[in-house]
C-alpha cells in the first residue's frame, strides 16, 4: 500500500476507522454483559480462597501457637500472602511485654 497517494491515505485511514469501530463494539459488549451479569447478582474476580470456617480454622492454628504461618498456607494449599491476608492483612507478633 503505498500512503503517498491520496487512495493510499483514504485505505490506510478507513481501515483505522474500521478497526476503531470494532473496538467500540467490543467495549459496549463487554459493558453489556457485565451489567447483566451485575443484574443477576453476579461479582467479578477470583473466588475467595478460604470459607468463612477456614478462616476461623486458620486463627485457631494461628493463634494456639503450634503452627506457623507457612504450616498453614501448606495445610490448606495457598501461598503466606494468602494466609496473611485472611488473618487480617498482617499477622504482628505479640508483644512480649514492656521493659
């Protein structure tokens, strides 16, 4: 295609007009589907790795002390960022005790 010549520049512009357009469609798609999904009480994103009895699982082992935090990520299968989101964004060592 040769763009020095105004039938070039006419092609080479509509085609850019053309693949705009598709990617407008597929925008207003896309907005479409996730608005009925919305309107069915369907929520983006990747299910919660752990149930609400997991997560009281994991602080009891937590907390008794007996168990470490990669102990538990291994025991229920997820990583120690996992663990640690779950326990409540940070798990602080206790203090213990003022001096």
């Amino acid at each position: 295609m040769d763009t020095s010549t105004a039938v070039g520049r006419m092609f080479f512009q509509v085609l850019g007009a053309v693949a705009e357009l598709e990617h407008a469609l597929t925008s207003e798609r896309t907005m479409d589907g996730l608005a009925a999904a919305s309107a069915r009480g369907r929520t983006g994103g990747q299910k919660p790795k752990f149930g609400p009895r997991q997560v009281q699982l994991a602080r009891e082992m937590y907390d008794s002390g007996d168990c470490t935090v990669q102990q538990i990520a291994d025991e229920f299968g997820v990583s120690r960022p996992t663990v640690h989101r779950f326990l409540g964004k940070t798990v602080h060592a206790q203090p213990t005790g003022s001096t």
